[in-house]
C-alpha cells in the first residue's frame, strides 16, 4: 500500500478553500499512485474553532467530503462536524466517492491552553474498520495520548493505525515539549500493537500556535519508514507492507493475550467505586 502524507496548512473556517487545496492534494497523490491520502486533524476548518464568528461545522455525510476521494485513491480527512445538538472534531476515511467510517475524537484536551471542550463535544465509541487495504482504526491527536485506546484498536484487529493531528508550539507551557512526546509516543504505539502508524500532523501558524509537522510512517518495529520535512507543506509518499503486522504478531504475540475480562471486570470496579 502506498500512503500519501498530506502535510498541509489551512484557512480557518474557510471550508471552500481547505476543500480545494485538499483536492489538488488528493490529485498529484494519485498522480504519484498512492492508494490513501491521509490529511491533518480539522484540515478543512483549522484548529482555532473558537475565534469564528459563527458555527461553520458541516455534516459528515456532505457530498462534498465524499467528493475528495472521487480521484481514485482513499481518503482521511478531519473536519468539525455537525451533528444535530452536538459538534464533533472529527475524520472521515473515504472510498469510491463515499463516507466509509467516521472517527469522532474521543478525548478533547482542556487543560493549559488548549479548551477544545468548549467547541466539540467527545465521541463515544472506537471501531476498527475494513479497507480495501487492510483493517484500520483512526486516532485523532489526544486520542493517542491514552494508553488503551491504540491498545483496543489493535485488539480489534487494526493493522494501521492513522493518527492526524494538530501538534503545535507556542499554545502549552514549558511542561510539555509535544515533538518529543510525539516521538516518544508513537514508537511507543507502533512497538507495543505491533502495528503501522501512520501520524500527519499540521504546519503553519494560526492564533499564535505554530504546528511544526514532522509527520512519518512507523513500522510495526517502531521503526521510521518515511518522514515529512519539518514546519512547511509537504506531500510525502510511502510504501508499506500491511501484512507485515501480522507477520510480527505471530512472530512476538504480545496482543493474543488479552484478558478481556479481567480488564472488564476492573474496569466495572473502578466504576463502582466512583471513577468515571
């Protein structure tokens, strides 16, 4: 599978726009072969919902998402949806001119600068999903930051996991030094679910964040295949071998035993001890 990675900056709140240079994206990745394009967190509205004059958020099921992956390759892309009484960060993994899956962002940051709370509501629910390429589950950003969300992803048998985002300077104090934690962390991933991880992360500058990018392709090894340059727009193509998970799984079978039910039956005490 070739995965194309679509390190882009955006307008915000300018869905037209974003929606034009995603398509002029998706063509020269086809151009280029590429099977998936995969595209930053909120790459059709920008990060900085709350500086809007107005709700621009768009339903999941606009034709005009779909559209994107009408060039021939798949398609990841993040957008603030609409859904009825809520507002959701979300992505949608595209196909043959159709929503195929949409990932709601599960955990919304709201702590030091960050305040996404205040404008998306939390998703409820992580599925792994089947493509033409392999099986594959969607972590936005924070999302990956939980330790058992990449671990319920696996067990539902991703083989890739896509992970856009919207890593910044300049909005978290010193306490964080977000590009080493994203190293870190996504070695940490790709080692322990034995998995692809496929990170696309934002460049460009809005309300005082810049998004660094860095964006790269991890082998289930924990290994870097493929990487972005750093701070400026890039399409970024990479070949990769979705069996090889599986490979490494019988190899190494860290996953097999998961203990499905004693995690359930903590989990259940915990609960019942008041911790949500």
């Amino acid at each position: 599978m070739r995965v194309a990675l679509a390190q882009v900056d955006c307008a915000l709140g300018d869905v037209e726009a974003n929606l034009a240079t995603a398509h002029q994206v998706v063509v020269e990745a086809a151009a280029r072969q590429a099977d998936v394009v995969v595209f930053p967190e909120l790459s059709l509205h920008g990060y900085a919902l709350g500086a809007l004059p107005e709700d621009r958020s768009i339903s999941a099921t606009d034709p005009r998402i779909a559209e994107l992956s009408a060039h021939g390759p798949d398609v990841l892309v993040g957008f603030h949806e609409d859904g009825g009484l809520r507002r959701y960060n979300a992505a949608g993994y595209l196909a043959g001119g159709t929503l195929r899956h949409t990932h709601r962002k599960l955990y919304l940051p709201t702590y030091l600068a960050w305040e996404e709370r205040k404008h998306a509501s939390p998703g409820h629910s992580l599925r792994a999903f089947d493509t033409r390429h392999g099986r594959a589950a969607v972590l936005v950003c924070n999302d990956a930051w939980q330790p058992v969300l990449p671990w319920l992803a696996a067990q539902d048998g991703a083989e890739v996991l896509y992970v856009p985002a919207n890593s910044a300077a300049g909005l978290a104090s010193d306490a964080v030094d977000t590009q080493a934690y994203w190293e870190d962390l996504l070695r940490h991933i790709a080692r322990l679910q034995q998995c692809w991880v496929v990170f696309v992360n934002r460049v460009g500058t809005e309300e005082g964040a810049t998004f660094w990018g860095g964006s790269r392709v991890l082998d289930p090894r924990g290994e870097v295949v493929g990487q972005a340059p750093a701070g400026r727009e890039a399409l970024t193509v990479v070949d990769i071998t979705v069996a090889e998970a599986r490979r490494r799984r019988r190899e190494l079978p860290l996953l097999a035993e998961a203990r499905l039910g004693l995690v359930s039956r903590e989990v259940t005490r915990l609960m019942h001890e008041g911790v949500d």
